[in-house]
C-alpha cells in the first residue's frame, strides 16, 4: 500500500503496481481511479451506410 501526493492536496493511493483512487485532502473524499482490469470497447461507426440493390423481374 502506498500513497504520492500527486497535486496540492490530492493523493494518489495505490496497491503494488495498481492505483485504486485519489484522496482529495480538504474534501476529504475518495475517488476510485479507472478500473485497470476493464474491457476496452472501440465506439462503433456513427454513420453507416447501405446501398439498396432493387432487381427487376424477368
């Protein structure tokens, strides 16, 4: 377990090589940091498109 103030007042609190939040000294709160493990999803094509092929019957 270990803490580095990172910012005036604000700590970094971390666990071996992982940091699990920030600690805001005048508020006196905690903040989780992102977690380390989460998927990562790329965002999806805003905009698709389609062509419609229309066929004629013979």
């Amino acid at each position: 377990m270990g803490i580095r103030e990172v910012a005036d007042k604000i700590w970094l609190v971390s666990f071996m090589d992982y940091d699990l939040g920030f600690f805001d000294e005048e508020q006196v709160r905690l903040e989780p940091a992102p977690n380390p493990f989460e998927t990562k999803v790329l965002p999806m094509c805003p905009v698709c498109t389609f062509v419609n092929m229309v066929g004629t019957a013979g």
